[in-house]
C-alpha cells in the first residue's frame, strides 16, 4: 500500500541519517549557498557533495535553482519544521507509553 506522507518521511530521515547532509542542512537553512561553495567546504569531491544536495532535494529538505552556471542552495524552513512534528508526535506516543507503564506499576 503506498503512503506518499509515509515515503516522505522515509526520504527525509534517510537523508538526515548522515553528518555531511545534516551539516549542508544547517548551511543552506542559514542562507542560499551555491554547491561549488559547499562543495569547497568538505574533503570530498565535488560530485559526492552534488549527490549528497542531491538526497537532501529528493526528500524536500532544500531547493535548487540556477544562476548562470552555479546552482544555489537553500534550505526549506517548512520541511524540516514537519520533521520536528513527526518527532515531537512520536514523542508523545512514547510519553504516553511511559505514563501507562507507570500507571500499570502503581496499581500492581
């Protein structure tokens, strides 16, 4: 059965699994950086940097578009607040859980 909320989700965490791409996150998010300037901030070539940008488009987390040659990056502030929603509602199933064990424990 295909849930496309459930495959977004799929996508935005896998992408936020890896350390290069939570850290371009935060760079993009704090404003539009081109990829050849990112690319110049990690010890990797350039192709692997534009695969990671890459992985953080395909799950919604930032935006591409062109000028000129140069390709700029910036975050999307909306996406990445749905993902801090995702955890905070699993946060409160959690809680939840937690709160019934401890009712349970009480009355036993």
């Amino acid at each position: 059965m295909d849930h496309p909320s459930e495959d977004r989700a799929d996508a935005m965490f896998h992408a936020l699994a890896d350390r290069t791409r939570r850290d371009i996150l935060r760079r993009v998010l704090a404003g539009e950086h081109s990829v050849s300037a990112l690319a110049a901030s990690y010890d990797m070539s350039f192709a692997a940097v534009q695969k990671h940008v890459a992985v953080l488009e395909r799950a919604g987390l930032l935006t591409k578009r062109r000028r000129g040659r140069e390709q700029l990056a910036s975050g999307d502030v909306e996406a990445v607040r749905s993902v801090s929603s995702m955890l905070t509602e699993l946060e409160h199933l959690w809680r939840g859980r937690i709160d019934r064990i401890d009712t349970f424990l009480e009355e036993h």
